[in-house]
C-alpha cells in the first residue's frame, strides 16, 4: 500500500538523507544524489559479530544495482525503523540479508 507521507528525513552518523515525493528527489546534505524512481530495494544486512552486538546496515540498491549507503548501527529498532518508513514512502520492497 502506498504511504500517505510526502517526505522521511534519516539522520545517521551526521548524514542527513531526504527521500520527498513532490520533487521525486533523494537528497544527502541538501544535495540531491538519486530519484525515488531509481531505488529497487531497500537492503537491511545484519552483519554478525562473536565478540560484540550485531550491527545493521541499511543501504538502497538502485535499478543498476549500484548502492547508496545510508548508515549501520547496533540499534536494531532504530535501523528497521528507518527501512520500514522509507520503504512505505517510495513503494519498494525490503529485502533483508
């Protein structure tokens, strides 16, 4: 189901991304680096660690395949959340590795 929001703003690691439905734009800093309309998944990785917590990290995988990193934590909730929203906004699948 499409989202009834217009716009997600992510902050990670003092990156701010904007995904806005009006201008179609993906932004990083305020400077536009992909379209909405580019975006074949977002891709949500575990990445296992014995010694300590596992981290997440969430990128988007675009139609060429090539990868916008948007950020990797140890906060799980935070990290789905953040897939989830942006997902929702653009109509795209999650795919989880």
């Amino acid at each position: 189901m499409p989202s009834a929001l217009s716009a997600v703003k992510v902050v990670r690691d003092g990156l701010e991304f904007t995904f806005d439905k009006a201008t179609g734009a993906i932004s990083r800093n305020d400077q536009r680096i992909a379209n909405l309309g580019d975006v074949d998944r977002v891709q949500l990785r575990t990445i296992h660690d014995s010694e300590s917590a596992d981290d997440y990290r969430l990128s988007l995988v675009l139609k060429d395949q090539q990868k916008l990193f948007l950020g990797q934590t140890s906060d799980s909730e935070s990290i789905v959340a953040a897939a989830e929203e942006i997902a929702d906004l653009i109509d795209v699948p999650i795919h989880r590795k």
